[in-house]
C-alpha cells in the first residue's frame, strides 16, 4: 500500500507525465518512479537555489574561518612537535643512552613529517579549490588578516620573507616555531653537566627538560583552543585574558605544576626549591643568564641565575614566553603580534 507521500508523489508524476485520468490505478510502477524522480529533482534544484543563495555572501568567510584556525592549529602543532622531537633527543643525551649533537637522525625525520604536514595542511585549508598556496583560487591574506606585508620575525632571527600567499604563511609560521624552539632548548640542551644516569642529578636534568616541554605544549594548545572560541564568536577575547575564562586558570595550573615535579625531583629532601638541601645550579649545569625577554604583562626573565629557583624561574618564563610569541603569530585577526617578540 502506498503511504501519504508516495501517493502524493505519485499522484504529481501521474499529473505531469500522462493524461490523469482521476483514478489511482493509472498510476503504475513506472509512473510512479518517475514522478518519484522529479520530486526528488525538483526539491534537490529548490534546496540547491536555496542553499546558494544563502551560502553566498557567507562562503567567503566561511573558508577565512577556516583558513585562520587551521593556520593557529598547525603552527603550534609544528612548533610542539618539534619541541618534543629535540626533547626526546635530548632526554636520551641526558640518559646516555645517546652521544649527541641533537637533533639526531630521529629527530630530523620527526622535524622534516611535521614540516610537510604544517605546509600540506595550510594548502588544504587556504589554498582554495586546486588545495595550491599561490594560484588564483587561494582565500585572500586579507581575508584572515595575514597581509602584513612580511614574516614579524622573532627577536631579529631572520624569519623576514615577503608574505604573497599561504605558503609564504606556512613559511613564516615554520621559521618562527623553530626558532623559538631552539632558543628555548638552547637554554639547557647544551647546558647540563654529564650525570650518572641513575643519579639524583641525571632525574632533576631529564625533569627540567620533560617539564619546559610539557609547558610550552599546554600553554600553546591551551591558548589556540581559546582563540578559536574568539575565532567563532564564542567569547570576545583576546586570549588568554579574559578568554574563554578557562585558558587563564589552565595556565596557572600548568606554571604551578612545572615548579611542582622541578622541585620534587631537584630539591632535594624536602623537595621544595629556595632551600639549603636543593640542588645547586652548578651542578646541575643551565645558561649563567636568563635571557632577556618579557612576556606579555610579566616583568623581563633577564638576570643571572645562581641556584635552582633562578632555574625553574628562567624555564617557566622563557617557555611562556617562546609560547606567546608562536601563538601570537598565528592569530594576526585576533591581536597584534607581541612587540616584545621582535623589539
Ligand atoms: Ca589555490
Ligand atoms: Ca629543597
């Protein structure tokens, strides 16, 4: 038995396609399925007018959205994985179960993955149909806010290419990650005094380096999931502060927890830092002087670090600030980039 709508259906293909007589009978299999068939054309042409019409004005923006976000995923994806790919390196330079330099033959593959994956993925999203950075279909820079003319640089490194289309972006995104990364891991890679692995000292050097990673990854995951709260209008922003009203606390946290596990492993008895039994900067091996760099709203990191607070002090600032820098790059529709980035 036919329902309400295929009688329906059925009725219009009857009406259309042949003399109705009035009478159901007439309406036989292949009538039926064709007037089933232009239905279906029928509302799929309505709903396609429909939708086009609609979409229009919005398709431009829509592909901006998309474009912006993947832009700020990819580039602290690239610059946490390349953070952990040295730090890997280096946790088993620290063991001695590697002799070093890193990055070593692992690292450089897990670098050279991660450095196709942040140009593939920006071409996909950003370079219009033809998924091409560079030809004629591409999301204009304007319309996510990177037509800055050039790469901002970070602290006078070189990251300075001219800024013409996407991959010109993923170009200048890859070169300030990986700077920022090798500072950051220039402040102990090099640093640390040989240790016995199965030594107290050799456990503090490997919780440093596990720990200045750990931060930096939070603190880039944490404000990229924020700024894409603002990117679709979920909250104002800027990020962290106010946010989303959890980026700020999560960050806390995170600071929290990397003096935390430091001072446990480093210091000593009473695993606090600042006290006489904590392992001594010296023998632990770390940059003589925290560089000079202040992130946003936070007095300078610069000064000489003698004992292990300095230390703690020094990984947690640089960290937050290498962070800040990547991310706020990555979101030039969302904030300026940080003066203090490239002063
Ligand atoms: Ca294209
Ligand atoms: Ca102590």
């Amino acid at each position: 038995m036919l329902g309400l709508l295929e009688l329906r259906l059925c009725w219009r293909g009857c009406f259309r396609g042949f003399a109705y007589d009035g009478s159901l009978s007439r309406c036989d299999h292949d009538e039926y399925h064709a007037g089933v068939i232009r239905g279906l054309l029928s509302a799929m042409f309505t709903l396609g007018v429909l939708a086009s019409a609609l979409a229009l004005p919005t398709t431009v923006d829509a592909s901006a959205v998309r474009c912006r976000e993947r832009i700020s995923r990819e580039s602290a994806t690239y610059a946490q994985s390349i953070m952990k790919a040295l730090n890997g390196c280096g946790e088993f330079v620290i063991k001695g179960k590697n002799p070093g330099p890193c990055p070593d033959a692992t690292a450089l593959a897990t670098i050279a993955k991660a450095e196709s994956r942040l140009h593939a993925r920006i071409e996909k999203d950003c370079g219009g149909l033809d998924r091409t950075c560079g030809t004629p279909d591409d999301t204009p820079l304007s319309f996510y806010n990177w037509d800055l003319g050039s790469c901002p640089d970070l602290e006078g490194s070189g990251c300075t290419n001219t800024l013409n289309d996407c991959g010109d972006v993923s170009t200048c995104t890859q070169c300030v990650g990986e700077v920022a990364v090798n500072q950051l891991v220039g402040l102990y890679a090099d640093e640390f005094v040989p240790s016995d692995p199965r030594s107290k000292l050799n456990s503090c050097q490997v919780r440093i380096n596990k720990e200045s990673l750990r931060l930096f990854r939070t603190r880039l995951t944490t404000l990229r999931k924020c700024w894409r709260g603002v990117s679709r209008e979920r909250h104002p922003g800027p990020c962290p502060d106010p946010g989303d009203g959890k980026a700020i606390i999560k960050l806390e946290k995170a600071e929290a927890k990397l003096e935390r596990n430091i001072c446990k492993v480093c210091g000593g008895a009473d695993r606090e830092c600042g006290t006489a039994d904590d392992l001594p900067a010296s023998s632990i091996g770390f940059a003589a002087m925290c560089p000079d760099v202040a992130p946003l709203g936070e007095p300078s990191c610069g000064g000489p670090i003698t004992d292990l607070q300095g230390i703690v002090d020094c990984v947690r600032c640089v960290s937050t600030f290498k962070a800040d820098c990547v991310d706020g790059l990555a979101v030039p529709w969302g904030t300026t980039y940080p003066l203090g980035c490239n002063p």
